[in-house]
C-alpha cells in the first residue's frame, strides 16, 4: 500500500479542505443569488384554471426595508378574477384598467380588469421575505406564460425593477420579472413540477458545496493524526 508521508499527507489534506470549502461558500452565494429575486412559488399552474400565485419577496440589502411592492398583471392576457390575501402589517391596493376588448363570460360581459396591485404600510428587515400571495383565475388559455413585471421599493429610496425577460435558452437577466409557467389543463401535475427552478438548484449545488467542504476537513484530520502518530 502507498504510504504518503506526514508533510506531503498535511498538505494534501489541507489542500482538499481548503478547496470543498471554497467550493462550498461559492455554490452557497450562487444558491443565495438564485432566491435574491422576486419569483412566484410554485411557478406552474394548469391553463384555464383558478390558482393562487404567491409572490415571494427576499429582502437584498443589509442596510434598508423593503417598505413596497408593485406587482403588474399582464393586460394583454387579462384576468377577470383577482383577489388578495391579507398580509399583517401589509395593506393592498387594486389598479383596474379598461379593456380594449371586452371579455365574455358566464356572468356577462366584463370590461375592465386587475392591471396592477401594490402592497405598501409593512417592512420587510435584511435577511427577511414575505410572501404575498393573489388569487387569479381564469387563467387564459392562449399562451403558455404570464409575466408579472415588479417593484421592489426601500426605505432608503431605491427602487429595484424586476421587469426584464429573455428569449428560452438565453442567460437569465439581471434582474428578471417574476414568470408562472401554463401548463395545460390536462397536463399530468406531477411533471409540470419537475423542471427546478434557479433557486432549487442553487440549494442543491450549496448542499453538494457543504458536503465537500467537510470531506475536506475529514481528510485533512486524518492525514493530520496519522503524521503525529508516525
């Protein structure tokens, strides 16, 4: 058996450890990246149905409250159909636009719809999120996305827009708008769900990150004992 020596043992063992952690704190910061966005949790819901869209808001500064939230319904895909939920602290106000053309259903005609709800009178402290979440439906049947365009607003003034899109396959933007995902109606549930958004995966690479950080450590103790006892 290969025997390596208690110097050569040392370095090897602090090396390992010295790269699982590096590679644990940066799969870490990419994982907190990855939930630093205002997102939807869950992100998919089936076409023509009703759901409830919870928009989940992490705060990113570590000196200012988030003291606002804008959130902008598609009115290219209206929803006739909006409510809130009361959050503690939190009041909503509901903007409503008319339609260019009007949309019939089973209780008549409806001609102006929720465009825009904006939650302000909370705080939201550093290392926090709230989750403020809408009931909507239906949901249409004519696209497979509805893209909520957000303002995150700080006590400080700043004001971050959480507007942009990009194409599929292309590099996610800086600073992208909240998306649920249609599904259609008969769609089986379990494998709308299957695609992991950016912040599952951030948590998984962190969990992977973590883990090998630690076989480093154990490594280096090992090689470490095992040159005191030679």
């Amino acid at each position: 058996m290969l025997k390596i020596s208690g110097r050569l043992g040392r370095r090897l063992g602090s090396r390992t450890a010295a790269t699982g952690t590096v590679c644990a704190v940066a799969l870490l910061v990419l994982a907190g990246v990855a939930w630093a966005h205002v997102t939807v949790n869950p992100h998919t819901a089936p076409q023509g149905g009703y759901t409830e869209v919870p928009f989940r808001v992490p705060n990113e500064r570590n000196d200012a409250a988030t003291t606002q939230l804008e959130v902008n319904l598609p009115t290219d895909h209206p929803i006739t159909s909006v409510q809130t939920r009361a959050v503690p602290g939190w009041t909503s106000t509901a903007q409503k636009t008319t339609l260019a053309k009007p949309i019939i259903t089973d209780d008549g005609q409806v001609t102006e719809a929720v465009s825009k709800i904006t939650w302000t009178g909370g705080k939201i402290p550093p290392g926090s999120f709230e989750e403020f979440d809408v009931s909507m439906g239906p949901l249409p049947t004519d696209t497979d996305q509805l893209v909520f365009k957000a303002l995150q607003t700080y006590d400080s003034g700043e004001v971050v827009r959480w507007i942009d899109t990009a194409p599929p396959g292309a590099p996610e933007p800086d600073h992208p708008a909240p998306v649920l995902t249609l599904t259609p109606a008969d769609a089986d549930p379990a494998a709308a769900t299957t695609g992991s958004s950016p912040g599952v995966w951030g948590v998984v690479l962190g969990g992977v990150g973590i883990v090998l950080g630690i076989v480093g450590i154990v490594v280096g103790l090992r090689n470490r004992r095992s040159a005191t006892a030679g």
